[in-house]
C-alpha cells in the first residue's frame, strides 16, 4: 500500500520533475534584481491543475513582502534571466510571474492562483523560511509548501498535505481568499513554455 502511494504521489506531481542541472544564482545577483509589487503584503498558493482530471500537479508559493520570490520547490522552472537559490526564484517582477504562469498553463494544465493579504510580520517570516528551507526533493512539493506555511503566524491550522490539490482545497476555505485561474491552450510541455518567454532587459 505504502509503494502504491509512493507512485501515485510521482505520478500526480510529475510537474515537480526538476531539471537536470539548475543554476544557482549569486547573493549580488539576487540583491540586484530584487522587486516588490505595490499594494499589500501577500502570499498566493500556486497550484498547477488538470484540465482533464482537476488533480494537481505542482505547487509553488508567491511571497510578496520587502520583496516578491515564488518558492518553486522541486520546480521546473529555469530562465536564465530570473535568478534563483535553492528553488526560490527572485526578482519576480509582472514579466516574470506571467513567464512562471505561461509556463505551466497549457491545453493539459491551468494555473490556480489563490492570494491572502498578510500583515509584514507574516510576509517577512514566509520570505525567511523559504530563503533557508534548501533545495526540495522531488515530489514534495506540497508537503515543503504546506511545511512552510504552517510555521506562518496565523497559518498554524494548516495540514501538512502531500498533493496539491489538498493543499489548494485549504486556502479556498480561507476567509478573503481571492482566486484567479490560468489558461492557454497550446500544446508542448513546460520546457517549451520556458523557452518561449521574452523577459525585458
């Protein structure tokens, strides 16, 4: 029973497939390109979706704080132009979050945001643990996100969840949860969406 889980687990996160070598990124590099969107303090649960069996496939968590980054654990995600250490990826700037989510959507997957304003405290404790959690083994995806989360003040209720769409279930109970869904009809995997992305200079 424990190995069949095992293999459905692989099978249902195949998006959290990381690629073969992802290059880490210098301190001054990400000093350089760090960005914060205007508005509120805010996390958004990233959830990768089916379009034919509604089953997740990927999460991933958008931080905005003194800085925006999306922890992308075990992700695939890899431009050259956006900096990244140990799965965080940094300079998240309007370009590269429509790069992140264009990626991923396709006519096999969509792309499930859900954003909660948070208070700074919060923020700046997500953007903490997520800059010290390390490099993610594959398929864990969720359960580093949900691990993450639970250590946010005020997201202790928080169940530690292997799949995604569990996880993605949780936040939509959340009071103030705003959900925005992705969708694009091309063919072709992530790759080729990653190699598709113009990001300005």
């Amino acid at each position: 029973m424990r190995m069949f889980a095992a293999l459905a687990m692989v099978l249902v996160c195949a998006a959290c497939a990381q690629p073969p070598e992802i290059p880490y990124a210098s301190d001054d590099r990400v000093k350089r390109s760090a960005y914060r969107a205007s508005g509120p303090d805010t996390i958004t649960v990233i959830t990768v979706v089916s379009n034919r069996t509604g089953k997740g496939a990927h999460t991933a968590l958008l931080i905005n704080g003194s800085q925006r980054v999306i922890f992308d654990p075990a992700g695939s995600f890899v431009n050259d132009r956006v900096p990244e250490q140990d799965d965080v990826l940094y300079g998240v700037t309007p370009a590269v979050l429509q790069g992140y989510k264009s990626a991923h959507a396709r006519s096999t997957f969509h792309v499930v945001s859900q954003t909660l304003e948070v208070t700074p405290e919060q923020s700046a404790v997500a953007l903490r643990l997520a800059m010290s959690n390390g490099a993610v083994p594959r398929a864990f995806c969720t359960s580093a996100t949900t691990g993450l989360l639970r250590q946010v003040p005020g997201f202790g209720d928080i169940e530690q969840v292997m799949f995604p769409a569990q996880l993605m279930e949780q936040i939509a109970a959340r009071p103030g949860v705003i959900e925005e869904k992705y969708f694009e009809d091309d063919e072709g995997g992530i790759v080729d969406g990653i190699e598709g992305i113009v990001l300005p200079d």
